[in-house]
C-alpha cells in the first residue's frame, strides 16, 4: 500500500500539482484519501524524504522541494536503470521503428556510406508517467536489427544490445539546449520553443566500432545533467570546449 501512496505522490510532485515550497496533504488527508492506517501513510513519506523529493518537520505537513531528477553524463547508464534508481517508475512508448537508408549526416555519424542501410527508433520516455524524454534513436544495420520483433515499449534497448553482443565500450557525449520543435512539443506535451536539454552520443564496440548515433530530448523542467569527471579526455583535451566563435 505504501508503495502506490508513494508512487502517487510522486507523479503529483513530478507533474507540478504540488509546487516546490507547497504542503502536501497532511497524514490524516492522506489516510482518508486512502482508506488506510497512518502506518503506510507514513511510510510513503518517509520515502519520498529519502529521495529528496519533501522534507518533513515535526508539527506541520510535509513539504515539497525544489529538486529535478539529475542524470551523470560522466558515464552511460541506461534510462530505465537510472529511473529506478532514483525511485521513479520508467516507462516507453515508441511511435517509429524503421528500416532507411543512411542521409549524409548520419552516415558519418555511423562511420559508415552514404544510402547504407540504418535503423531508425523514435521513442518517447516516461518517469513515473509524466513525459520526460524523446529518444531519436540510430543504429548500424547489424545493430539495429536486433530490435525488430522485440516489444521496445518494455525493455531497455541498452540492455537488449548488450545481450547481442553491441555493448557501449566507448561512448562520446555533448549536450546542449534548443527550442522544442513541434515533434518534441507534441510528444513531451510543451510549448513549441520551449528549452529542452539535447544529449548527443555516439556509442562504439568493444572493437571501436560505431554502432550507434543517438540524440535525446529532455524537458529541462524535469532533468538536470551533472558531471564529475576530470575535465581531460584519455588524450589529454579538454572535454569542455568553447563553439568555434564563441568569446
């Protein structure tokens, strides 16, 4: 009972009916709400204070704080696994998975010829049932054909390649912020011109290899990425780089 207390008002703080500095309803509310006793009510609380989610203070109602999920960057982690980690339940829905052929950008992406065979995924991301990441997902053929017959709506496809043999040995990152375009609008349920977050990664094969070219969304009301990391790469550059232009 305590857990769908908690995952209940979890989703009401994620989706802004609770606001940062608001009370959530007192105990008696919540148990009345429930049809239970204090004892799960209490428990619920005590988890969503474990994850930073409310503070409580003796003598009032708990209150909501200003938190966004944060992601690390400094290593690949795959969204589902990170959902859960944070105590949020991870969700998918995917509108495209297709068979193209590889435009000049993608091609070099994928260190591969133009009008090479690609795969093509478009999914959008879901914690705890709120509209937080679309996924512009692109493989080599030998990757991406793993993922046909396989229900992308309940896997992680992380997860699934790594059993294929396509495990990320060497990922590049580099993220930036854009205005939501309509496709992202209309899946991540904002404003066209809304800030999102944009996470660009390319992943390599035990062999060096790029199998993946992937760009990924986020609503920056809902993530905030964090970095811990030295600042050099192996080679000894900075990972942290001026654009060309740029004072």
């Amino acid at each position: 009972m305590y857990k769908q207390i908690a995952d209940d008002l979890r989703a009401r703080i994620v989706n802004g009916e609770f606001s940062p500095g608001e009370d959530v309803p007192t105990e008696a509310e919540l148990a009345e709400r429930w049809q239970t006793s204090r004892g799960p009510i209490r428990n619920a609380l005590a988890e969503l204070r474990h994850e930073g989610l409310i503070e409580t203070t003796r003598g009032r109602p708990a209150r909501v704080l200003d938190r966004k999920a944060q992601q690390a960057v400094d290593v690949s982690i795959p969204f589902t696994r990170w959902a859960r980690e944070i105590g949020a339940a991870p969700g998918a829905v995917t509108h495209e998975l297709s068979l193209r052929r590889a435009d000049a950008e993608r091609a070099a992406l994928l260190e591969i010829a133009e009008g090479d065979p690609i795969v093509q995924v478009l999914r959008l991301r879901l914690l705890g049932g709120i509209p937080t990441m679309l996924e512009r997902l692109c493989y080599t053929e030998a990757a991406g054909r793993v993922l046909f017959g396989v229900d992308l709506d309940a896997v992680s496809i992380t997860e699934v390649l790594e059993a294929h043999g396509f495990g990320s040995h060497d990922v590049d990152h580099e993220i930036d912020a854009v205005a939501a375009d309509e496709l992202d609008a209309r899946h991540l349920a904002i404003a066209e011109g809304s800030p999102v977050l944009r996470l660009h990664r390319v992943s390599r094969d035990g062999e060096g290899r790029t199998f993946e070219a992937s760009e990924d969304r986020y609503r920056s009301d809902i993530v905030r990425f964090t970095v811990s990391a030295s600042g050099r790469s192996r080679t000894g550059e900075h990972y942290v780089r001026a654009l060309r232009g740029s004072s």
